[in-house]
C-alpha cells in the first residue's frame, strides 16, 4: 500500500516470458522518460490493452485465475513498492505456502512491468537490488507477478461476512445448546416418572 495504491501480489510466478511477440503495438508515440516509469502506477490501463496472446507478459495475469480477481501486469511503481515492502511480503507468501520471490541470483529476479517506453522497450525490474531498466519487448524473457487492486471497502465487506457468519453460528450452537438442555430436562423427567 503506497498513498492510494492498494494491490494484491499473486501467490504464484510465471516462467520467463517475452513481454511482447512483436513490436509497435500499443506503443507511446514518443519515447517515454525514465521519471514518468518511475511514477507510472497506471498498470490496470497499461494492461487493459495489451489482453491478447501477442503480449504474453500481460496476458498470462489476465488469465491468472486465483481468487475471483481481476489481475493485472503491474506498472514500474508499484514493482519497486514490492522492493520496499519485500521483507513484509516474503513472510506473507512463506506462510500462505505461495512461491516466494527468488533474491539470490541477479539473473533470476528480473520482473516484466505494464510500464512500455516506446515501440520496442518496456520497463523491466530487478527485485534483488532495485533496478529498473528498459530492454526490448521481443528479446528478451522476464518473469510475471500478476497484481490486482483492492479497496478497504472489500476488505472491511470480507470482514463483516466473516462477522455476520461468525456471530450466526454462535447464534446456532446458543440455541442448540438450549435446545439440548430442554430435551435433557425433559429426558430426566421422564426417568423420574
């Protein structure tokens, strides 16, 4: 959570995949500096456009389906707010059983972002040490995280249904438990008689 970015990290990483199968599409008229991809947290409309087979990068978190969310390729922001907040995630993802980032070898934590610079490079991240680079679409393999967004309203929803059942099935056993020592009075009366 960074200001008003709010995202979910997907328990699962892709293989290395190409982030597009060809150059110039949906590509930026004019080549994009590195200050704009710095502050780029624009990934949903990033991605929303590049949901077909010939960008395999943005296509395989489209068609991530874990959860009933919406995924998305994230932007370059919000892969270096993952770096700020790695340690937190890790722990998160060791203790869900998910697949945890690889920090070990430099080769091996390079990250595909929505973040594109111009008709044949997109931005890339290095999670290990925090580097963010631009490198050609269609030559290079990179892994995916897919994202998806989230508000406080879905969580504090998510929360009140678990109330709502909790305090339902209270409710249950309370008059389970009342109904079984009415059965219980009645079953000793019985026997005394």
């Amino acid at each position: 959570i960074h200001d008003e970015h709010k995202f979910v990290v997907s328990v699962d990483v892709s293989p290395k995949l190409y982030w597009s199968e060809k150059n110039g599409n949906f590509s930026p008229e004019q080549y994009r500096s590195k200050s704009y991809a710095l502050g780029d947290y624009d990934s949903e409309s990033n991605s929303s456009r590049l949901n077909s087979p010939e960008f395999p990068a943005a296509y395989y978190c489209h068609t991530y389906n874990r959860g009933g969310r919406s995924w998305y390729l994230p932007s370059i922001g919000e892969l270096l707010l993952i770096c700020k907040w790695m340690g937190a995630i890790q722990t998160a993802l060791k203790i869900i059983g998910g697949d945890c980032f690889r920090l070990d070898d430099f080769n091996d934590c390079y990250y595909w972002s929505s973040t594109e610079m111009d008709y044949k490079s997109a931005g890339i991240v290095n999670l290990s040490y925090e580097l963010s680079g631009v490198v050609e679409k269609t030559l290079t393999k990179a892994k995916v995280r897919p994202f998806s967004k989230f508000s406080f309203d879905e969580i504090k929803e998510s929360f009140t249904k678990k109330t709502v059942s909790k305090k339902t099935a209270q409710n249950i056993l309370k008059r389970a438990d009342g109904f079984l020592y009415q059965i219980g009075d009645v079953f000793s009366k019985k026997v005394k008689n």
